[in-house]
C-alpha cells in the first residue's frame, strides 16, 4: 500500500491554533497546548501558521503565569478559608482572564481570515 503525503493548509492550521489556544484557556487546559507544541514542528518557517501558533502558546503560557500569580497572592493575603479569596478569584476571572479569552477569539478570527493579530 502506497503511503500518501497529507500537506496541510496553512491558514487552516493557523485557525487551528487559534481554536486550540481558546480551548487550552476554556475547557481543555494542558492538552490543548500539548497539541500546540506538537504542531509547531510541523509548520512553515515564517507562515501563518507558525504565527498563529506561537502566539496562541505565548497567550497560553501568560495566562498560566498569571493565575499562578494570582494563586500566591491569595495564599500568602489569607489563604483559601479567607472572604478576600473570593474577592480575587472573582476579579481574576471577570478582568484578567476575559482578557486573554478575548484575545483568543480575535486571534482566531483574524486566523480564519489568513491574518496576523497586527498587521
């Protein structure tokens, strides 16, 4: 049986990324970002889809900083029996994480339309 040679579309794997960098941040945090690293091999030197991966990757590893952060905070500001721990996760969730989902989803658009972020 003859092995066939699968080429892939740039700009599909760049929304591909996009899509795996919202999913590392929504429901499926780890693995989606394994995919991603995984990827990256895989794309073309200074393509689209190299791009969209290496952002997706640099958004997901700022936002595990920053709740990493934010976890310290809250343990050495009181622990996980204090009332403020509620206060930060709160603001965490409704500011800081927005952000970086939202930027996902611009991400992602801008991929599915075969663009960078910035142009």
């Amino acid at each position: 049986m003859a092995e066939r040679l699968v080429t892939r579309d740039p700009q599909k794997l760049a929304a591909d990324a996009a899509l795996a960098s919202l999913l590392n941040l929504t429901f499926l945090p780890g693995l989606a970002l394994l995919w991603m690293l995984l990827q990256l091999s895989r794309a073309t030197a200074d393509g689209i889809d190299r791009y969209h991966l290496r952002l997706g990757i640099r958004i997901n590893l700022a936002a595990a900083v920053a709740l990493l952060l934010v976890s310290a905070l809250m343990l050495l500001l009181g622990g996980f029996d204090s009332a403020w721990t509620w206060m930060y996760v709160i603001i965490y969730f409704t500011s800081v994480h927005t952000v970086f989902i939202v930027t996902a989803v611009w991400a992602m658009v801008r991929a599915w339309n075969g663009q960078r972020l910035r142009s």
